[in-house]
C-alpha cells in the first residue's frame, strides 16, 4: 500500500503486518518552492515495475525498480511479530 503526503513524501506500507518497510521524499524542482513538494497522483505501469509520480512542481517522474536488488544489497528491516498487534 502506498500513502502519499502534501510534503512530498511517499511511505509504503505492508498490508498485513502494517510495516512501513521504505519511505521516499520528493525532489522539488530547482525554482520551486517547498509548497509545491507534494505528489498529486502514484500509478503503476502495467507491468508493475515502474512507478510513475504526478507532482505540485508541475514534474512528471519515473521510478523503476532495481532489478539487481537483492535481499543482500537492499535489506528490509522486518521480522514477523516486529509489531504488537493490539487488541479491540
């Protein structure tokens, strides 16, 4: 799941555990204000490795996922039970 901020950051999340396992910040485009920080629109492409971003600034961006990462290279600081579950 991915959750956008008016202050230009996205944080994906696990759906399950409730992880937020990354966390990126928006570059604004040099001219900019940091008002104009904030991401409009996230879409995944249909093969689902890239990710394109709509910003404030007027900026249109493409992320594509690191195809050599591996769990070496990129670790995920996550373990099962990391988060206590509360009860309601």
């Amino acid at each position: 799941m991915l959750i956008l901020g008016d202050n230009g950051s996205v944080h994906f999340w696990d759906w399950k555990s409730g992880y937020n396992f990354q966390r990126l910040q928006a570059q604004v485009q040099p001219g900019s204000i940091d008002s104009e920080a904030g991401i409009f629109a996230l879409a995944f492409d249909r093969s689902g490795s890239r990710l394109v971003s709509c910003e404030a600034d007027k900026s249109i961006k493409i992320f594509k996922e690191d195809e050599s990462a591996t769990e070496e290279t990129h670790p995920l600081y996550w373990r099962p039970g990391l988060l206590k579950k509360s009860k309601y």
